[in-house]
C-alpha cells in the first residue's frame, strides 16, 4: 500500500485504507471532512445538504451530553476533526473550564457567517448551480 495521499484514490471498503486517506489528507482537504448538515431553512435557501464549518457559525448539537445546546463555533480543529462550542464546557478538577470537543457529524448549522468575500461566493456559486432534484425533474 502507498505510503503517500493522493487525490486520484476512488474508494475502498476495507476500513484501515478508509482511516489511512483521512489521516493523510492534507489541510485543503481536511476542510470537507469538518462539515456539518444544514438546518431546514437554510437546505431550501441555499439548495445544499451540507457545508464545512469555521469560526463565528451558529451551530446546534444534535448528539452527545450537550444535545439541544445552541452556541457559536470558536475553533475548528482540521488535525483532528473536531469543533469547539463555546456554549459546550465543562469543568477540570482545579475547576477552570475548557470546551469540549465536538465531532461535526453531530451539529446542525443554524446560521452561516457569510462576511468573508470567499465564502459567500461559494454560497452563491453553489446555489446558482441546479441541484440533482432539479435534474432529475427536467
């Protein structure tokens, strides 16, 4: 097996070459495995399922200790896969407080912060695009 990542690799069932590919991906990539699902309103608004996550999201966690919770994202770890909630803490034994990491399968983006130029064209750029229901109809 290669010991490099590449982007040409289609796909395997075998879960170690699955494992392998994420822990390889360099940070461009890393960025789509850090999304989260659009919440009802914004699926219609923007004719998407999902959409990487980053700094100033509002969020809701759907799974976990902190189901039902509400925050903003603070942090969003590529290295490990993880976001951090500011609304999501808990308290050490010399009883600072720090956040928990949260897996980004188990959020729902309430609100995207569309004040970066970038980002905001991806958005436009996606919904200007038909999605596959459309394609399917015509």
């Amino acid at each position: 097996m290669k010991n490099t990542w590449s982007n040409k690799w289609k796909g395997s069932l075998q879960p170690r070459k699955q494992r392998k590919y994420r822990s390889n991906a360099p940070l461009h990539v890393r960025r789509r495995f850090v999304s989260a699902t659009l919440s009802d309103e914004l699926r219609k608004k923007f004719s998407r399922r999902s959409f990487p996550l980053r700094k100033g999201d509002e969020v809701e966690i759907m799974r976990g200790k902190f189901r039902g919770t509400k925050g903003t994202v603070e942090k969003a770890d590529l290295k490990n896969s993880k976001v951090y909630i500011d609304s999501a803490k808990r308290k050490k034994v010399n009883g600072s407080e720090i956040m928990v990491p949260i897996d980004p399968s188990n959020l729902r983006i309430l609100d995207i912060k569309t004040e970066d130029k970038t980002r905001a064209e991806a958005i436009r750029k996606d919904k200007a695009e038909p999605s596959r229901a459309e394609l399917r109809s015509a």
